[in-house]
C-alpha cells in the first residue's frame, strides 16, 4: 500500500471512531491547484469544533513541518475550531496532541511517543469522555 | 471538460468567494469507501457554520435526489451547521436556496430558475452583508 493510500486509510480510521461516538466528521479534498490552507479532518459535535492534522508513522516520532502547522492554526483561527495533531506511533493507539505541547527543534515540529505518553490524550479522553 | 470537472470548479469558484469575505471554507473529500454523509463544502466565519450541496446546471431547473438533501439535513444536525444548496443556472450567478424551499416532485426536489429568483438568496445577501 502507497504511503499516501495510508494516511487516508488512517484518516478514514479516525472518521469512523468519530461517528462511532456521535460526531460529524469529514475528510477534506486535496487542495489541488488551490492555496487555502485546510486540516486534513474536520468534525464537530455541535459543541465543539475540531481541525485535525492526522499522521501515521512507523517510527517512535514524528516530525512537522512548522508551515503545516501554522497553517492548520490560521485555518482553524478563520473556521473557529480546535487545532490538533493525531498521531499514531508504531503499533501504538491515536494520541491527540495540543500544537503548543510539539517540541520546537529549530527546523521542525516534533512530537516523540515518549512525549506523546505525556502530553498526549487518548481517543476517549480527547472527546472528553473520560476526565483524568 | 468532463462533468465532474466542472462540478469541481464550481465548488473552487465558491470557496474562493467564500475565503475573500474572510469565511474558511473547503472542499470534503469524495466518500470513497465510506458511508457517512458530507456535503460538497463546509463553510465558517466563526459565527455560522454552513454545510452547502453545490451544483451548475445549463438548464433553467435543478432537481436533487431525496437521499442527497436528506444526507444533507442530517450531516448538517450533527455537525451544527446549517444545510443549503447553491445552485447556478446557465448564464446565471449563485443562488442560495433553502432546503426548505426546494419544490417536491414526489419522486425527487426541484429549484427552478424562476422560483430561485423569488425564494434564493444571492451571494452577498446569503453572507448577510446585504440586508433586503
């Protein structure tokens, strides 16, 4: 499978478990010759909006591009919603992570599992439906 | 150009309008495999969220398939947003219809250029920046 056949399998993923627990989400289309910035999932549950930038990695962490990020943060700013990243690790679940909580490392933005079992929140926790 | 391309262009046309008043609005991805309803554009100025069906047409009349307002309706229930159809005729700009004011054929909804003139609302005024 392609790696960009992945990444939509994995959005695609994430799509279900939202609607799963009564969320509207959506993918949304390849900007194609258009220079609007857009997250790669958008969902809502009516109270809540969110703007998700969504990755799957084999690694144990998992670099951004710091214009990828500003984008979905503009993007999120102009539609009000919520900017996260999701990421899934090498054979670990989702962990949903705040943009501010990525560590700067000059070049990038980047997120380690080892910091993602920190800062990060599981699917549940995330939508709120367990309180720590 | 082919059917689909045009349908496409259109919906870049509206989101284009829709970003130059300062909305955020994108493109969903086509359903694919999935079965979840999406409407063709999702829009926001933070204030209202709208979920838009979108379709050009060379003839004077539109009809829409029940299932696809339907789809619509309930995407727009769970996302919270509201549901309209933006159609443009042949040699026409927008209109903004509400689903309301689509005609009931028993088989399927139609709009009419003549009836989009009485019931539609224009770009400008859809925005809310014209006040009839």
């Amino acid at each position: 499978m392609s790696r960009k056949s992945k990444g939509i399998n994995a959005e695609r993923e994430l799509i279900h478990m939202l609607w799963n627990r009564g969320w509207a989400a959506l993918r949304t289309a390849g900007s194609g010759s258009m220079h609007f910035p857009a997250p790669d999932i958008i969902a809502s549950n009516k109270l809540r909006k969110i703007a998700i930038e969504c990755k799957i990695t084999k690694e144990d962490k998992k670099y951004f591009k710091k214009t990828e990020i500003q984008q979905l943060k503009n993007f999120s700013d102009y539609f009000g919603a919520e900017p996260w990243v999701a990421v899934k690790f090498y054979r670990t679940s989702w962990f949903f992570i705040n943009i501010e909580d990525l560590e700067d490392t000059g070049k990038n933005l980047l997120i380690t599992h080892k910091q993602a079992l920190i800062k990060g929140l599981g699917f549940f926790e995330f939508l709120g439906e367990i309180i720590n």
